[in-house]
C-alpha cells in the first residue's frame, strides 16, 4: 500500500516533500491533475468530480490514504466526498482507505488549538487583535473556511482573505520571477488597503504559493510568521497513522509522480524549488 498525494498541479510538491522528510520508508504516489490545472476558479461541483476521480485512481494504484495537499479540493471537496461517496466506495473496494486534507491542520497550527476546541463565546474584551492574512485561490477565498473556523476557536485573530485569481496558473506555466514578484506584491498591497496595514501572520492558503514563499516574504513586512502548511499536514498525519493502524503507508519507500497533463520533466521554477530534476510519468 502506498500514500496518495493529489493537487490540481505541482502545488502539492510542497507538501509532498514535507511528507516524505517525515515518512521516509512510506511509499508515495503523487498525482498532478495537470490536464485539468487550476482548479480555483472552476465552480464547486466540478472541483468536487475532478478530486474524486483523483482520488478514485490513487485508490485504484494501491494507495491506502490519499492526502488532498491542496485548499481548493480541501475546502470545497473533501466534506462532501467523506459524505457521500466514500462510504459506498470503501464497501466496493472491500478494504480501508480514507481522503485527508490540509485546512483542518493548518488551522490548527494558526490558532494554536486542537479541532475539536471551539472557543466559549463570553464576549471579553480582546486586548490586541491578531491580523491573519490568508492568500489562496478565489475559490477557497469564497468558501470563507479559514475566516468561519478561525473565528469559532479564537475571537482574537481577525483573518482576511485575498484571492489571487491567476497565481497559481503562472506557477504552472513557469512564470518569470519578476510577473510573479509583481503579482503577489500587488495581491499584499490589495490586502494591505484592505487591513489598514500590513498583516501579523500571513497562511499561504494554496499550496502552489510555496513554491515563490520568498517572494512573500519579500512584500510582506520583514519577518512576518508565515504558518507552514506542509509540516502543518506532517505533524497531522503522524497523529493520524498512530491512531489508524488499518491504514499501511508502505515500506519500500518508493516514489512515483503521475499527472494527468503533460508528461515530462517539470519547471525550472518547480526544479529550483525542488532542489534537483523531477520528472511526470502520464497518469
Ligand atoms: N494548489 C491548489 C490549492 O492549494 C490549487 C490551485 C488551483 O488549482 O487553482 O488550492
């Protein structure tokens, strides 16, 4: 058995590389649903089918869990496919497998707090209000999970949300550093008039956006905690496999990236993140 790790694109490389420090003798699938890239902008439904049928092939290559290491098929597709389908699916299959995904850990990790606390409302006085800035797809943007969850756990941070329409699609047509420095100084100042300032802490809320964290860190105000989605996802599936033994993550410690899309080697912006040559088998 193996551990699946899907996003739209090659996002999911974030978090994928995060996993793999963390379970080195796991055997990982990756699965870039590249033919069908970016998925923030497609309405719900669609974002829905396409992240099952990722799923349905991680599941039908031998993965046992697969991790939704993307916001947009987290926050949109996840509840809906632990509710609906998966239950019939597992009966199908006739063996164990679940789909996780990355919002409910990074939430955790942002408000410090387990996602089972959900704050007492007893309308104290906050004394100093902490400004979150989410930057993710428009359509996480729209779902307002971070602004509705955070809120329910700490009345004290304030999270504001900015979408940033086409940041995910220059990542994966390997955008200049310079359009893409331009476009994501340009989505903090936007937040920026929003707020009144500059944020306290920033979720890089589309997993795409680490791969340029630096050019973040770059507009933002020097030093500002970005929250680390992907150690975030790490720490979360340890907790996880320790309580879920049914779930065999492998032990050969191999690793295959499949995509939907073009085969073939991948960015030089993908490569540098990477930190050497990766190349896509076809899906
Ligand atoms: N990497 C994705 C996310 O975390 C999806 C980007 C997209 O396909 O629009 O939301």
């Amino acid at each position: 058995m193996a551990i699946g790790v899907f996003d739209s694109g090659v996002g999911g490389l974030s978090v994928h590389r995060t996993l793999v420090e963390r379970f080195p003798k796991a055997d990982f699938i990756y699965l870039a649903d590249q033919a069908n890239t970016p998925y923030g902008g497609r309405p719900g439904e669609e974002i829905v089918d396409l992240t099952r049928a990722g799923c349905e092939r991680l599941f039908g290559l031998g993965c046992s869990l697969v991790v939704l290491a993307c916001n947009t098929a987290s926050g949109i597709a996840l509840r809906r496919l632990q509710q609906t389908w998966l239950p019939g699916y597992r009966r199908e299959l006739g063996r164990p497998v679940n789909v996780l995904g990355i919002i409910v850990p990074t939430i955790e990790a942002a408000t410090g707090l387990p996602w089972e606390h959900e704050a007492e409302r007893r309308g104290d006085k906050v004394e100093k209000l902490d400004i979150l800035a989410v930057f993710s797809t428009p359509a996480t943007a729209a779902s307002r999970v971070y602004e509705i969850e955070i809120d329910k756990r700490r009345q004290d941070v304030a999270v504001f949300s900015q979408p940033c329409p086409n940041l995910a699609a220059m990542i994966e047509q390997d955008a200049t550093r310079e359009s893409l420095a331009a476009d994501i100084a340009g989505h903090v100042q936007a937040i920026a008039t929003r707020i009144g300032r500059l944020p306290d802490r920033a979720i890089l809320g589309c997993t795409h956006y680490e791969i340029v964290s630096d050019l973040f860190r770059d507009a933002l105000t020097p030093g500002t905690p970005l929250i680390h989605q992907p150690r975030a996802t790490a720490d979360a599936l340890v907790r996880y496999l320790e309580r879920h033994m049914e779930f065999d993550p492998g032990a050969g410690g191999t690793r295959r990236f499949l995509t939907t899309g073009r085969a073939g080697a991948q960015s030089g912006l993908v490569e540098a993140f990477w930190g050497s040559a990766l190349s896509f088998e076809p899906a």
